[in-house]
C-alpha cells in the first residue's frame, strides 16, 4: 500500500500535475492539502476517471484539504473534533478517514504567521486539539497515522540554515512542543529517506532560487502510531514533483506499508 501526502498550494492550478503524478506514481491514498477551492469544484470526476474516490473539506479560495482514495474512504469526519475557529469561523483544515487497512487524517495546521500574533496562538490550540482528537488511535492496534502540512520543523537540521529562522514561527520552542505532545500520545515521526542531499526538505521557497539552492524546509510530515510505523517499508520525498514550470512549493512525500 502506498499513501503520500501533498501540499499542493491549489488544486486547480496543479490539477494537470496532479493527475499525471497519480496516474504515474502508484500512490493508493493521497492526503492533499491547500486545495484553495470550494469542495464543489475540487475535480473530483477527474480523479474518479483514474479510479480515486475522493472525499474534501473546503469552503473556498483559502486553505482546504482532501483524501482521495483507490482502496475505498469510509468513516468520514471532516474537521477537527473539539478544534479552535480562527476570526469566528472554523477552516477547513482536517479530514480523515479509513482506507484500506488503514485510518488516515490530512491536516494543514495553521501557519502561525509571527510569534505574537493572535494566528500563533490559534495554531497552538489547534494542534492541542488534534492531540486530544487522536489520542485513542494513537494507541490502538489498527495502523494510524497523521499526514500533512505541519507548519513545524521538528529539528534544527530540518531547516537550510537555522540561524535565519530566529524569532520566526516553524521553530519555536512551543510549537516543537506540540510536535513532542503528538509523539508523546503514541506517534512516531516517519523520517522520508534522503534522495539527494542530508536533510529531505519537503518545502522550498518560490523566491532567492529556493528549490535550486535546496534552501528548503522539513515541515509536511507522516506521523504514524506503532501498527503504522511498522508496517513502513519506504519513504521519501519525491523532490521531482517540485521541478519545472508549474510545480507547487511543496513536494511530496512517499511512503510504502506492508498492508
């Protein structure tokens, strides 16, 4: 079984990458997040002529995320159980179901945008409320994992250069405390392999010649409960989907299971 997860920055103006990356990949479940569009345009049809159901939780041009599946979605929740509103309203930030063997969430956890701004603090209790909304699969015998746009690098090394990030968000100590918590209720960070170079950046800058300089970021992420971590047999970054015209900021990251 192989499932990746995608920050795709628009699904609407990825959607020709998208479907050749699906049609070329062998993924069996892709978590998709930033889809930018209401849930009735997501190309859900598209992607059914290629065999994925899909189910999304979007409203609209700004966040959004979606699991398209080829090994069925049942159990659908969308949103997150208990989760925090940002400027009175709920975004569509997480969606999960069971595909396979497997229950799967696709997150896109708030960005935070400064340390003192009130979008950090939403980010905080966001991500509180994700612990408590996945404690009990967390510690459950079936394979569970959470995939996503995290926000957070978890290390120093999984920023190009650490002492540029002093005073911005992604690496505080608070918000790699989130992470620890995740880790703490009985998920495990699975590393991607590196293909090229130490670190496998997920994220790269459109701006300075970010992907050629590989100025990059580790921040999408596949946090898995026991059953899930051992059932991996690969992971990596397919860092090809983040070259030529077209390409979103993000690429994606592989991972096989032995289900």
């Amino acid at each position: 079984m192989r499932i990746a997860t995608w920050n795709v920055n628009s699904v609407t103006a990825r959607l020709p990458r998208l479907l050749a990356w699906l049609e070329n990949s062998g993924t069996d479940v892709l978590c998709i997040q930033e889809t930018k569009c209401a849930a009735e345009q997501f190309p859900a049809d598209e992607l059914r002529e290629l065999g994925y159901e899909s189910a999304v939780n979007a409203t609209g041009r700004w966040n959004g995320v979606a699991l398209v599946s080829r090994m069925g979605l049942e159990d659908v929740v969308k949103g997150l159980p208990g989760g925090p509103g940002y400027d009175g309203a709920e975004e569509p930030r997480a969606i999960s179901a069971t595909c396979g063997g497997a229950r799967l969430w696709s997150v896109y956890v708030p960005n935070g945008r400064e340390p003192e701004h009130a979008h950090y603090a939403y980010k905080l209790q966001w991500f509180e409320a994700l612990k408590a909304a996945v404690a009990d699969d967390a510690q459950g015998t079936r394979p569970f994992a959470v995939l996503g746009d995290f926000n957070v690098a978890p290390r120093d090394e999984d920023v190009w250069d650490i002492s540029l990030f002093e005073g911005a968000t992604h690496v505080t100590p608070a918000e790699r405390a989130a992470l620890a918590a995740l880790r703490e209720a009985g998920l495990g960070d699975v590393m991607p392999r590196p293909l090229k170079y130490d670190v496998p950046f997920t994220f790269w800058d459109y701006r300075n010649l970010g992907f050629p300089k590989n100025r990059g970021m580790r921040i999408d992420l596949v946090y898995g409960n026991e059953a899930f971590q051992k059932a991996v047999t690969d992971s990596y970054v397919d860092r090809e989907e983040r070259k030529g015209k077209g390409a979103s900021d993000h690429a994606p990251v592989v991972v096989d299971l032995d289900l």
